[in-house]
C-alpha cells in the first residue's frame, strides 16, 4: 500500500512539473525575453548593454548599432532582427582593425582574442603588442580599407572591430559579413570623456569572457584617482597643442577628452568655444593660424606640446625654432614647458594616469613622476 501511495505521489509530480514547463512559452521575438538587468556605466555614452536570461547580453552602439552575445554553445533565440548582429562569446579570433582598443583588450589579459591588426609592427609604440606581432600571435592583416581576406578566412576570423572609419568604406563592411564574420563598429574616440573612453574596456571584457577582470581594472583605476577629482580646482590655465609643418597650431576642440583631462586634473583650457569658431564635423582637432594661438595661448600656465603627430620635441629651444613667439611666452619664461609621451594616444588605459600627471604639473607637486608627460628644460 505504501509503495502504491509513493508511486501515485511520484505520477503526480510528474504530471505537475510537466504542466508547468510546457507552461512556459518561447519568445516569439528576441526582445521578448525577461531582461535580468544592464551593465553600470558611469562615463561613456557610446554603448550601453542589457542582459538577458540565458546569459544573453544586447549590445547597443552609438544610436542604432546592436549586437547580440549569445554563449558559444546556446541556441539563438528566435525572430533576431537582420539589424542585430549575433556574436558568440567569448570572441576569439578577432580581426581588431580600431587599433586604439587593443589596449583595452591588454589591460584585461585577452590579447590571445586578438588574431589580426590592421596596424604594422613599426607603427606599435606599445611594446608587448610590438612584440606580439613581431612573434606572430598578432597578424597584420591589412588596413580597415583593404583587409586580406584569405587569410582572415583561414584564421577563422569570428569578429572584426572597426574605428567609424569604416563608414567611408562599406563595402569592405559588406564584404566581411557576406563572409559571415560580424562586423562591430567601436565608437571609444568619441567618448567626451576621457574615462568613457577607458570604460569601453567592460564592453571588451563582456565579448571576451573577462567581464569581472575588466570591472575590477576600471574600478582601480578610478579609485586612484578619487583624489585628484576631489581637490580643489586651481586657477592655473594650459594650452594642448601642437606645431603642423605648415606652420599651424594643431588644438583639440573645446568639449573633447582631451579639453576634459585639463578640467578634471584641475586647470582651465585656454581653448573655449567661446574663443573658437568651431566646426560641426566630426573631427575632434582642428588647427588655427598661429596669430590666433599666440592670442590664446601666449598667458597661458603650461603649455602642453602633443607628441602624437611628430613624435614630439626634445626641449625649449626646439619649440621656438618652430616659432620664434614662443619665446614671449608666459609658460616658456616660466619653464612651464611639458611633452607627451607617444604612448598616451595608443595606451587608453592610461587616461586616469594621464589626469592624475597633469594634476601634478597644475598643483606644481613635482615630487611625483609624471607617467605619460615628460618636462622640457
């Protein structure tokens, strides 16, 4: 008697638990499916993300991009608009062709993700990606305009990164999801500020399988620099900037990451839109005669020169050969004459650091080591 109450009981279960998950219906559409929550994000708003049940994660883009992370070994949900591309995760295999975000993909560990660049070795600065590619972990597979398709074919390319460069060359865009590799447009460069820039390191994480690794950098990251965004602002003034060989003064525009760097490091830029005619366009540098730098420019605190065009300057007298008015200047006759080091434009990681050196230089706290700039004598 016992045994037939146990087996009528079990029966029983049996037929409730089933009508319970043939309860349950399958999305219909993708968008369907019970979102869990969405990646915190504090600075960049170029990219937000939304997670799905399933460890399905939505990936939007600038305004109209979207991407669907789906885990290597899950069945796509169905109804996925053609407008969202699938991307299985973790990514592998990547043809990463914004080079600026291979940076991001070193400070989390996951340079074996990368397979391709679309930068030669000489043109690296960074030298653990020098020495990838000059050891064949990297491949260079051709610029953004001009891939090498059989190879990345061969290399079973699973993604391709792009800069918005890409937009001037859709047809190469084209071509590479014909291929049925997805193609993820990254808009890192137009972040305002520079720690959204530094942020995209949690998209990178989230592609790669390394989402904790990358929370925990950025989260160190800025606990380093609490300090320095909490101090008092000074009433010191800097110019950035450099010397076209032209003879133009080469300036990032008002509002830009770099503009943002000197407000939260605690100065004021000398460039304000108030003072420009700026463009609409999407550069974020523009170069002005050097009459209107002079005017601009000549009381400012610190000059800033930017070594990313011309490898830069080596002292003061270099500077002024590249125009005698430097010479008038208040930062020149005050020896408050400073150079970025190259590596600042292709190390994004590096933006904290690069706030808290010009921190240093504004506050004159010169018992500290700048990182990324380095003093002209």
């Amino acid at each position: 008697m016992k045994r037939f109450i146990l087996a009528v009981s079990v029966i029983m279960f049996i037929i409730t638990f089933s009508s319970c998950t043939s309860s349950k219906k399958t999305p219909d559409n993708f968008l369907d499916m019970k979102k869990t929550g969405s990646m915190e994000i504090k600075y960049a708003e170029m990219f937000s993300v939304d997670y799905y049940e399933n460890d399905i994660s939505l990936i939007t883009i600038g305004d109209d991009e979207q991407y669907l992370l789906i885990p290597e070994n899950s069945e796509i949900p169905p109804n996925v608009p053609d407008s969202a591309k699938i991307i299985r995760q973790p990514a592998n295999n990547i043809y990463l062709a914004a080079s600026s975000a291979m940076d991001l993909f070193s400070g989390i560990d996951a340079l074996d993700s990368i397979r391709f660049t679309s930068t030669m070795e000489k043109d690296w600065v960074l030298p653990e990606i020098k020495s990838a590619v000059n050891r064949g972990d990297i491949l260079y597979a051709g610029k953004y305009s001009a891939p090498d398709y059989e190879l990345i074919i061969d290399e079973n390319c699973s993604l391709a990164i792009e800069s918005t460069m890409i937009y001037h060359s859709p047809k190469i865009r084209e071509q590479l999801e014909k291929m049925g590799i997805p193609v993820m447009v990254e808009r890192s460069s137009y972040e305002s500020h520079p720690l959204g820039r530094m942020e995209w390191i949690k998209l990178y994480g989230l592609l790669t399988g390394k989402r904790e690794a990358a929370q925990n950098f950025f989260d160190k990251k800025i606990h380093a620099l609490e300090a320095v965004l909490n101090d008092e602002k000074t009433n010191k003034s800097a110019a950035f900037f450099h010397i076209t060989s032209n003879g133009y003064a080469n300036i990032h525009k008002p509002g830009d990451y770099v503009s943002t760097m000197i407000e939260l490091a605690g100065a004021q830029n000398v460039f304000t839109a108030n003072s420009l005619n700026v463009d609409d366009n999407s550069l974020s540098t523009m170069n002005i005669q050097f009459e209107s730098f002079y005017a601009l420019a000549k009381d400012a605190d610190f000059l800033i020169y930017n070594s990313a065009i011309d490898g830069g300057i080596s002292s003061v007298d270099e500077l002024i050969k590249k125009n005698s008015l430097f010479a008038d200047f208040k930062a020149v006759k005050n020896n408050n004459v400073w150079c970025t080091d190259k590596n600042m434009f292709q190390q994004i990681t590096g933006s904290a650091d690069m706030i808290a050196d010009m921190h240093l230089i504004f506050t004159e706290n010169y018992d500290k080591e700048p990182t990324y700039i380095y003093h002209l004598g």
